[in-house]
C-alpha cells in the first residue's frame, strides 16, 4: 500500500498534544519537536536526514494550523483543506458561530418543534438576497413567502 493511500495522522498526534491543548502547550510542544527534528541536526547522519526533512515538514504544518486560531477551529471541525491556500477567513468565522452557537443551546438544553425551525429558517432566508437561478434558458426565482416557496418562471 502506498503511503499517499494512508490516513496521515493528526496533528494533534504530529505534536504530542491533545485537542484540548492551551497555545502554551502546543507552542512548547513545537519548540521541542522542531529543534529535535530540525534537518541541520541531522547533516552527519545522511541516512536518516531525509526522515528528519520529512517530519520537520509536518512538525511544521502541524503547527501552522494549531497556532492560527480561525484554521485551528476549521481543523476541529473537519472542514480544514491544507491544500486550499485562500482560506476564506468570512466561512471560519461562520464556523466558530455554529460551534458557539451549538454550545449554548447543549447548556440550555432546549428542544424546537419543526415549526419554530421553519420560522427560523425563513427569517434568515428572508434576510439573504435572492438571486435568480439560471437553468436551461429559464431564470427560477425562489420567493419564501409566509413559509411556502413561490416559484417564478420568466
């Protein structure tokens, strides 16, 4: 099996931590890991200095992620891509209101009917902008009008 076709391991794993690690902890995690793995340490030893390149690499991206704040909470979340550089700094914010949002109403420990979703679902729909969607020729306009779709065929 090729190692690509491996689940790459965490990298919470890479820096010895736990999830719930401070910053503290991950920073003096990475500042020892680093200066273990570092490649210069290793020049004497040229057959495992391509070891040493490799995890100093991960040692590194691990920490990247984990110290910046808004990737740290898309990486918790399953929704960090390490290979997506224009990170959307707007969706992580989106992300940390869900998470939050979802906290607060475990503590509440409040139940909602499918109606009051429904309502709540609307207000927000209704506070977006509607723009038409193009489909074959045709524009399909979607209206939310006191809870039922509307659909406008121009």
């Amino acid at each position: 099996m090729e190692a690509a076709d491996q689940q790459s391991p965490s990298y919470y794993s890479i820096l010895g931590v736990s999830a719930d690690s401070s910053d503290e902890v991950i920073r003096r995690a990475y500042r020892r890991l680093a200066m273990q793995w570092h490649p210069d340490k290793w020049t004497r030893t040229p057959s495992r200095l391509g070891q040493a390149k490799r995890k100093f690499q991960q040692i590194q991206e691990a920490y990247s992620v984990l110290s910046d704040e808004g990737k740290r909470r898309m990486y918790d979340a399953g929704l960090y891509d390490p290979n997506d550089d224009d990170e959307v700094e707007g969706f992580s914010d989106f992300v940390q209101e869900m998470v939050s949002l979802m906290a607060q109403t475990r503590r509440e420990d409040k139940s909602y009917s499918i109606e009051e979703l429904q309502s709540m679902l609307t207000e927000i729909a209704q506070g977006c902008e509607s723009t038409p969607l193009y489909c074959g020729g045709s524009h399909y306009m979607y209206n939310i009008d006191q809870g039922h779709d509307v659909i406008n065929i121009k």
